[in-house]
C-alpha cells in the first residue's frame, strides 16, 4: 500500500533552538507513516532577508546537522534543499499566471508581517514577500502533498493551497494535484529565557546544542517571580518562567517543586540548577550526536545530495503531467 505523502520545511536560520524541538519530534514521528519530504527552505528566507544573504549556506548545514541530530531519518525521508530542486521555480511561476492577487493580498500574516518589519526599519513590500505564500503552495503541490504539518498560524496558506488545487484542477481538465489538510502536532509553547517568545533575535533562546555550561549560563539569567525578595518568601510559580520549563522538562518533580515553592521551602537559585541538570540530561545525547555529524561535514553533504535526488525525481514525475495538462 503507497504511504501518503508529507511535504515539510523550515528557513534556514542557523543552528536550532530548543523552541523548535517540539515540530522535529512531529516529523520524527510521521517518518514511518507518510513519505515525508523535509525542506530547507532557502528561497523562502530570501522573502524578508533579501540583502543579508551571507550565512545562508553555513545555516543550511548547521541546520540540516541539527535535524539529523534530534533524529530524522534520511532512509526514511528525503531532506533536501530547496533551491536545489528547480522545479518550484517552474511551478510558482505557473501558478503566478492563474492566481488572482486578491487571493495574495488577503493572506493573514501578510499585512502583519509588513508592519512588524517597518517598526524595525525594514520595507519588505516586495513581489516575493507578496507571492510568498503562493511558493509555499507550489512547494507543497509539487510534491502531491496530501497533508502539511503546520502551526495555527499557517493554516490559511494551506486553505490557499487546497485553493489553487482545486483552481488548477478545474482549468486543465485533470486532478493532478490533491487538496493538502493542515497536520496540527502537539507544539509545546515554550518562552525564551526573559518569558518573551523564544528567538534568536531576542538572544533568549537555548540552544539545541548548547554545553553544560551554556544551558546553566542561560537558565541562570532565567525571569523568575518578581515579588521574591527573599529565598524563604513564598513564590508564585505560575508567574515564574523557569517553573514553566520544569513543567515541560521536569514533569516527575514539578509538582513537589510547585509546592515547595509556594511555601518558600526553596530558592530560585537551586531551583534553577535543577532545572539545568534536567535540560543537559535532555541535550547531552543530541550535543554528542551534532559534534559527531560536524566532525564529518561530507557525510551530512552527502546525505543533502541524496535527499536532493529524491526530491527532483518526485517533482520531474509532477511537473510532466503539469506540461501535459497545460500543453506546454
């Protein structure tokens, strides 16, 4: 019985934190069901990053590392780089030509996305910002996705996918491309250190791969509850963002941390160094696995390499009865 296929990716922003461990541990788990298809979306970081091109290449393999190294496998599924596969150009180009603008210019994030942007000083009112969403589409139809694990947040552009199926579908007389649904995994929301959203622009994120002496460097610098001003003073975990952590990392314990605290049984501080231990008995295993790929970089090259061939085949297979249908 054909498995179901699963299209997937991320932008290459570098090394991954632990914010993003929650959406690799959903991809580990769908790899034995569905043919998956992971991507390193570097066309997409283009969208907003246009003038600051440099590390590109660099965060593509320190994040593929990082992928490998939680433990996606490549026997069972292709990771590939985006740009590497032509064929989205090809198919976000088509795509361009059928698709009305209004259905771009109403995406949710669009007009929020510019607006974040201009506060920073950045003007990404752009042909590829505005088309973004329509190049996630062809990524995910290129590959006949019939389903996309995603965030709330995405779940309009996978309606703009089933969308331009059903458009392409219609016009050309054939049903070569499925209507995707959006996959919604169990994310764990997690804070950044300052219990602001966890990102590297805010440097209050905690790497994957961070040493022993990393993770205890940012849990030390962890926002704990203002009202303490003593050790012995009673706390108040639920505004406490390291009690947040021991809730998701520590959860054989945080109860009897939860009451502790609340009775002033406990300071912040030995709270925190527990706290740590349990992160690095998380991160140990994954840290010796990423030094172990790093140390052989021809090894994750040639794992990209394959995983590229994959992926071209399955779309060359797609992108012919595209041809066909629209007789060109």
């Amino acid at each position: 019985m054909t498995k179901k296929r699963i299209l997937s990716g991320m932008r290459p922003t570098g090394k991954l934190h632990i914010g993003h461990l929650s959406v690799l541990h959903n991809w580990i788990n769908l790899q034995d069901e569905y043919e998956c298809y992971f991507m390193v979306a570097d066309w997409h970081a283009l969208t907003t990053s246009f003038d600051e091109t440099e590390g590109i290449e660099q965060s593509i393999f320190d994040m593929v590392v990082d992928w490998l190294a939680v433990g996606l496998d490549p026997e069972k599924c292709a990771l590939f780089i985006q740009s590497n596969v032509k064929q989205h150009a090809e198919l976000f180009l088509l795509f361009s030509m059928m698709t009305p603008l209004s259905w771009l210019e109403r995406v949710p994030t669009y007009k929020d996305q510019i607006d974040s942007f201009k506060e920073k000083g950045k003007d990404i009112r752009t042909y590829g910002f505005l088309g973004y969403p329509l190049l996630q589409s062809a990524d995910i139809l290129l590959y006949q996705a019939s389903a996309v694990p995603v965030g709330e947040d995405q779940l309009p552009h996978i309606e703009m996918t089933r969308e331009i199926a059903r458009r392409f579908n219609f016009m050309y007389k054939e049903q070569i491309f499925p209507e995707p649904k959006g996959l919604l995994g169990k994310t764990k929301l997690l804070p950044g250190i300052d219990g602001r959203k966890m990102s590297k622009s805010y440097k209050n994120e905690i790497s994957i791969s961070a040493s022993k002496d990393e993770i205890w460097e940012k849990v030390r610098m962890m926002t704990t509850d203002p009202a303490r001003i003593h050790k012995d003073d009673p706390g108040h975990p639920e505004v406490c963002t390291v009690f947040k952590y021991q809730q998701i990392y520590n959860e054989d314990e945080v109860a009897g941390l939860e009451e502790i605290c609340r009775k002033g049984e406990i300071g912040c501080f030995k709270c925190k160094k527990i706290l740590a231990g349990k992160l690095d008995e998380m991160i140990a295993p994954i840290r010796e696995k990423r030094e172990a790929l790093a140390d052989d970089p021809q090894k994750v090259y040639d794992i990209i390499r394959e995983g590229n061939k994959r992926a071209e085949q399955r779309a060359q297979e797609t992108m012919e009865l595209v041809h066909k249908q629209m007789n060109i």
